[in-house]
C-alpha cells in the first residue's frame, strides 16, 4: 500500500483517480445529485438510469435507510461504528448520525476509492465531539482493515461495535467470498456487535432490465451483484435479526408512511446484533 497521512491521503504522489473509467462511487454520488464524479461517471450512471430509472431513488432510500439504523444503533449505546465502503460524503454520514445521537461517537471510514479519500478533510467537519478517521483499504481484504492503525486507535474491539456495509456487498461477486469476508469482521467485534447491512437486489426487476445494468457496471472499476431476499438473509446466519427482518430500505422502520412501492426498491437492509 503507498505510504499514507493519518486521514488515509497518499503522501508524496499524487493519486491516480482514473477519470476515464465509471467508478462505483462517482456514479453512485451522481444519483444523489453530487458533484464529485467525472463525464466517464455520468454516462455509466445514465446508460443505469435509463436501464432503471429508479436507480436515483434507491440511492435515497439507502441514504434514509442507514441514517435510521445508525441512529437506532447508537440509541442501543453504541458509541464506535466501522464503516466500510463510505462513498463520496453526502447528507447524514454515518459520523453525523451516530454523533446527533451520541456526540462523543467515534467512526472509522473505510473506502478503496481514492477520490473518497480526497474527501476525507470534509468528512472532519462537524461539531461533534467524536473523532473519525478515514482509512484506504480493501473490503475483500478484511484482515488488513482489522489491522489497521486507526482501528486500533480509535475502537476498542472489546466493546460492541457496529460495523456498516451500506450498499457495497454487491460488489464482492461469490468469488471475492463477500460471507467469509463478513465472517471475519464479524468474529473480530465483541458480542453485542451490531452489523448495518444494506445491498442490492435484482428481485424485482425483469431480466432485461437486470442485464443492462449489470452490462453498465461491468465496465466500472466493480461489477453490481444483486442478490436475492434468500441470498442476503444468509449472509446474517448466527446473528440476531432485529426487527422488521431483511426487508426493502425504506420499509426499515420508516420514520413517516412509505411511499407506494416501496416493497419493490431494488435494495434490501437489515440491521442484526452479534450474540
Ligand atoms: C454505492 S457506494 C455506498 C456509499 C455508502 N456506504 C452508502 O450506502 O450510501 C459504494 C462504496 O463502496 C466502495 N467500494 C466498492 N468496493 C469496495 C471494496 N472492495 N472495498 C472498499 N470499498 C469499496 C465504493 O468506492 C463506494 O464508495
């Protein structure tokens, strides 16, 4: 890995942020109407748009959906959060979450996109009076993430911990074994440990329409599995399933009456307790 500041930067070079190829995040920050994505970024995310328009609002449900589990988490006492695959910083970030509920909650960002780091300084402002620290690294490489100096810094991995995955599992197809990666995250936290998860799903979806999506994140720097219902409520075996179970983001403890459809977003989110 290049030698590294403690908020995750490259020291010393400059980082490659390969505008020429749709990244995950860029295309994912263009749906939530940011401005940190390159042409190469819009046009994936429109030839996805217009595939499934909905995509745009998923993305908002998602956003919803892990500020009310963050914030129920925190309200259970949880005061450290490991957020893996951050994204670019948008409205509510998990630190904002977690800090209106605790102030003095700590969050470890985790993101292998360089530009997310870029963005690390504006993941710093705030008024709470918890510490964040954003660190470059690889889900697949969940070993490397335990390691990590500012996970030793700033959790105490005897106590419970919530770890969030929002929107990345989907990009660990079978072969990167997205269930042994959990697994090892999981058996590193405490019990009373809470996982955040949310990903996508092609369930409700005709098969045409799951196809030029998948054709659009094919040529991205990840590819987007979808999962079925089933597939992501076995990534939760031996855990405790809070209510209301693995269900669409918005349908996740809605603060006001979901909108219709909502049983049908293309993302699934559940939040489970380590016993
Ligand atoms: C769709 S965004 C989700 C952002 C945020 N978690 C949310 O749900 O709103 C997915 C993020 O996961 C990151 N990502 C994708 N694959 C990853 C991997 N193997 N390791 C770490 N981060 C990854 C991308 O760079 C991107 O920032």
């Amino acid at each position: 890995m290049d030698q590294q500041d403690g908020w995750g930067t490259d020291v010393g070079q400059s980082v490659d942020l390969r505008p020429e190829v749709p990244h995950p995040a860029r295309m994912y920050d263009y749906y939530l109407g940011g401005k940190d994505n390159f042409p190469a970024d819009r046009e994936a995310a429109e030839r996805a748009l217009a595939a499934n328009p909905e995509f745009r609002s998923t993305a908002r449900a998602n956003r919803g959906f892990l500020q009310r589990a963050v914030r129920h988490v925190a309200g259970l006492g949880i005061d450290q959060f490991l957020d893996i695959g951050t994204g670019i910083p948008s409205a509510g970030n998990t630190h904002e979450s977690a800090q209106a509920v605790l102030p003095h909650a700590t969050v470890v960002y985790v993101d292998n996109d360089p530009i997310v780091l870029t963005h690390a300084r504006a993941l710093m402002a705030g008024t709470g009076l918890g510490r964040t620290a954003v660190l470059r690294a690889d889900l697949r490489d969940p070993t490397a993430v335990l390691a990590a100096p500012e996970v030793a810094e700033l959790l105490d991995l005897d106590r419970p911990v919530a770890l969030v995955l929002g929107a990345v599992l989907h990009f660990l197809p079978d072969e990167d074994e997205p269930a042994r990666v959990l697994r090892t995250l999981l058996d590193a936290l405490a019990p009373g440990s809470h996982l955040i998860l949310s990903h996508g799903t092609a369930d409700f979806l005709p098969a045409e329409v799951r196809d030029r999506v998948t054709g659009v994140y094919d040529r991205a720097t990840a590819p987007l599995v979808g999962r079925s219902r089933a597939e992501v409520r076995a990534f939760l075996d031996g855990l405790e399933i809070l209510e209301p179970g693995v269900v669409t983001v918005p349908l996740w403890r809605p603060d006001a009456e979901p909108a219709a459809g909502a049983d049908r977003v293309s993302m699934y989110g559940a939040v489970a307790r380590r016993p």
